[in-house]
C-alpha cells in the first residue's frame, strides 16, 4: 500500500533581485511526469517511470540532508544548465536571466 496523502518537493525560482521581498514571483520549474499542475493531464508511461520523478517523491518522505543531490539539481536549475533542463517539463526561466 502507499500512503494517502502525499507531501510533494517543490523547486521553485525568482527573478526578483531580492528573494525576501514580499512582492517577488516564485514561478514553478514542473517535472514530465511528477504529479504538479491540477489541470494537466497525468502522463502515463506504465510499466517505466521518470526517474528524477520518481525520485522527487521519495524525497518528500526525507530530509534534504538525507537526499543532497537535490540541492546539486537546485544548484544545476539556478545555472540553467540545458543537461538537467532536459530532464524537467518546463522551464519558467527559458530565455530570460536564470533564477
């Protein structure tokens, strides 16, 4: 059996130049097939599963210090490197500065 609520991780960024400030937009990096917007269609890609969404999941479950390579996929985002890019469903930041 699998629980029946799920704590979800979400990686979010900001092109405010002070994250702090109460009026800075934090917009959504989305997985391909992690469960996120409610008005998106589940993917479906049974018997195989996404592994960085599958691993997210796992993640909620644990600390960050118990799962550091999130940090270095945080770090990978805030670099807008194009190898982890690929591995996420969207990408707020695409051509404008990174977060």
């Amino acid at each position: 059996s699998i629980t029946k609520e799920r704590t979800e991780v979400i990686l979010q960024g900001t092109s405010s130049l002070d994250p702090n400030d109460p009026s800075a937009v934090w917009e959504e990096f989305e997985f391909k097939c992690k469960p996120g917007d409610l008005k998106r269609r589940p993917c479906f890609i049974s018997p195989y599963h996404y592994r960085l969404d599958w691993l997210m999941w796992f993640a909620a479950f644990q600390t960050y210090e118990q799962n550091e390579w999130i940090i270095h996929l945080a770090g990978k985002l805030l670099a807008q490197e194009e190898e982890t890019l690929s591995l996420m469903g969207t990408n707020p930041f695409a051509g404008r500065d990174p977060p």
